[in-house]
C-alpha cells in the first residue's frame, strides 16, 4: 500500500516537473541516447573480441589493400555534391510548406517564392559558370580584333610643350 | 513477497540460463557474408528471395564481413580464391559460422581429380560447421543446413567453442 502511494506521489512530482512540451523531447532525446549507450557497454562486456592481424587489415573484399585510402578527389565531386545538396535541402524544405502555404494565402505563397526565386538565381549562376556541365568546354584564348590605337606623334606633342 | 517465492505461471515471464539466451540470441540472427562463388550462389539467392525466404530464420546478406556471423560458401572454391575466403573468415567477427554448400566446396565436386586450380575442400582452409550436399543444392537443402547450424549453436557452451 505505501508502495503505491509513494508511486502515485511520484507521478504528480513528475508531471509538475515536466512542464514545458520540449521537456518531453528533451526526456525522449535522452532515452534514446541511453538506449544506444546501454547497448554499447552490455555488448562490449558480453561480446568476445579476439583481435587478430588479419581481423584488423582494412576490409577490400578480401584482396590486399593498397596504397593509401587518402586520395586526392577532383574539386569538381565537390561543387556537385554541393549542388545536389541545396536541392536536396530545397525539396526537405518545400514540401511542409506547400501542404500548409494555402493556410496563410498570398504570404504564404509569396515565401515560397522568394526562395524557390532565390535557388533559381543560384542555379542560373551555376548554369552560366558551366558547373552543370561535367566536361568543360575548351577555354578560348581571347583573340585580338581590334587593332591598336594608333600611336600619337610627336610633333603634336612637342607643339604643346 | 521474495522473488523467489514467487510462481510464474504467466506465460509471457520467461527464466533462462544466460548461455541458453545467447544461443538463442545468436542462432536467430545470422547474418551472412553476401559472397556467392558459383552456380550454387544463384540457389542462395533463390533462398534469399520471397519464394524460400531466409529471412524468416533471421539470415540477411550483409555487404561486408564485419557485420556476419556465417559465411556460406556457395560454390567451386579455386586455388586464388581460397586466399581471399580465408581473409574473409579472418575478418569475421566472433563468433562465426561456415556453412559449406555444394559438392565443389565439400570435396571439389566434379573437379577434385583434374582440376588443376580447384581445391578440395573448403574445410582445408576455414573451420566448416555444416555441410550441405548437393549440385547445386536446392534452396530446402540449405534450410535444412541452416537449421542444423542453428542445432549446434543451440547447443553450444561457453566452454567449448564460443569461437
């Protein structure tokens, strides 16, 4: 009986406590923190670990590795990543507001559109850069058209000193 | 009100011995190599597909051997690749398990008098826990292996393997 008093008390303590919704997150991040972190030690305890040099090799699907892992990567892989990034976060971004832009009509729609504006500027940036295109167009050597100014003489010169 | 006064007739409070629950742990998740050889890896894919359905005994192809516990060696083991399965089942983690699938992998099959580059036997290289006849096996032959490999663990103590 006193068991479940006690309990009881415990759960109004409780509740007063948790006063704010992001408490709850904060209690639900926290659990499951502990749940990966609980796991981890149980199984380093419980697991056998026999490390031998063949386990420890780096894994290349059972040939010898080679070289070092730390090669150099064309910069170009990394303007494409960034690219497929900012539309990958776009469409994250779009679609919650194009279920709720409705319920808060020409502003809502009109933030939409200064953004997707925006990434538009961006893309076309990227276009006309020709970061879009994998294989650069051969850069042409600025030719000289015009010829050059014709050269002053210096009888002109002399005349106004 | 002690613990141990206490009779469990509900049937969802379970008592087991600690040996019994890793058993049980291990043999319900065996997580394979996804590594196939020859012809008997297309009846290891047959298993793994909807139709046999390996999954049902906890067995999914893992694309690397960190994450396995058994290696099925499904098909014709050639001299040059017995280098590499042995590397694999190295670089398993313990415990591991090897299933040996097909006549090639088990004695050499049709190769173990003249071929040349064939070696006779996985077992000459990695410890096999179970053996599967067959050329090719049937998918309900490397459930029955399975099944048995999944007897032995059962069965296994602390003591005398725990790989």
């Amino acid at each position: 009986m006193t068991l479940l008093f006690s309990s009881v008390n415990f759960h109004a303590i409780f509740f007063e406590i948790m006063l704010t919704e992001f408490g709850k997150v904060f209690v639900f991040i926290l659990t499951a923190a502990l749940f990966v972190i609980i796991a981890l030690v149980v199984a380093k305890f419980i697991r056998p670990a026999r490390p031998t040099r063949e386990k420890l090799t780096t894994y290349e699907c059972g040939e010898n590795p080679e070289g070092s892992p730390w090669v150099k990567f064309n910069i170009r892989f990394y303007v494409v990543a960034l690219i497929f990034l900012i539309f990958d976060v776009e469409v994250v971004l779009l679609i919650p507001w194009a279920l709720v832009y409705k319920n808060f009509g020409f502003i809502g729609y009109l933030v939409g559109a200064i953004f997707l504006i925006l990434l538009g500027l961006g893309m076309a940036y990227e276009w006309r850069k020709g970061d879009l295109e994998w294989v650069r167009p051969k850069i042409k050597e600025p030719v000289i058209t015009k010829s050059p100014p014709p050269k002053q003489e210096k009888e002109n010169l002399t005349l106004v000193n | 009100m002690n613990l141990s006064d206490q009779h469990f007739t509900d049937d969802n409070i379970i008592i087991t011995k600690v040996e019994d629950l890793f058993n049980w742990a291990r043999l319900s998740s065996l997580w394979q190599v996804g590594f196939g050889l020859a012809c008997c890896a297309i009846e290891m894919m047959a298993t793994s597909a909807s139709h046999y359905d390996f999954d049902r005994f906890g067995v999914i192809p893992r694309p690397s051997p960190r994450q396995s516990d058994v290696i099925i060696i499904s098909g014709t083991v050639t001299l040059k690749m017995a280098i590499r399965i042995k590397r694999l089942y190295e670089q398993m983690p313990d415990p591991k398990y090897v299933i040996s699938m097909g006549s090639c992998s088990n004695c050499g099959g049709p190769y173990w008098e003249h071929g040349y580059h064939v070696l006779n036997g996985v077992d000459r290289v990695i410890p096999v826990d179970v053996f599967v006849p067959g050329c090719p096996p049937r998918p309900e032959a490397l459930l029955e292996g399975l099944l048995k490999l999944q007897e032995k663990i059962r069965n296994e103590s602390f003591g005398d393997k725990n790989v």
